[in-house]
C-alpha cells in the first residue's frame, strides 16, 4: 500500500524553484506604482494595498498580516511600586 505524501507544516519555508527566483528578480526591480497595479489586477482592493503599504514601511509584518494581529504599541507597561 502507497503512503499518503505529507504536507509541509504551515508556515515551512518552501525550496527556491527557478521561477521562484526569476519571479523575485522581476519584484525586486519593479515600482511601487506598478506592483500596486498589478495587485489591483489580480483582485486586491483599497483595504489590501492599504495593508501592503504598512508591510512596506515596515509597520506591519507578513507574520502579524497572516495571523490578522494589529501592531500594538512597544511601550512596556509601567511597574507598581511596593507598598
């Protein structure tokens, strides 16, 4: 009997094919006018390029965008004093 093929755990960094790299060359040379076009081509509104704006100014990460987390503010809480 043939075993069922596992599927890589969620998040499980995928192995680099060769249009995977000649597809992150191409993004890497284009402009940010052109890549929001071409997220608008594919079906993404306002709300979404909003979002890919902040993941590229870096106030939001890919990580916190997956798991739909909103960035909190960094400040540590204040600590009581003793009575």
């Amino acid at each position: 009997m043939m075993r069922k093929p596992q599927k890589p755990p969620e998040g499980a960094k995928m192995k680099e094919t060769a249009d995977m790299v000649a597809w992150k060359k191409e993004f890497e040379r284009m402009k940010t006018e052109d890549h929001k076009a071409k997220l608008k081509e594919l079906g993404l509104d306002d709300d979404d390029l909003e979002e890919f704006e902040a993941m590229e100014k870096g106030e939001l990460s890919l990580e916190d965008e997956i798991s739909g987390v909103e960035k909190v503010s960094e400040e540590k809480p204040k600590k009581k004093g003793k009575k």
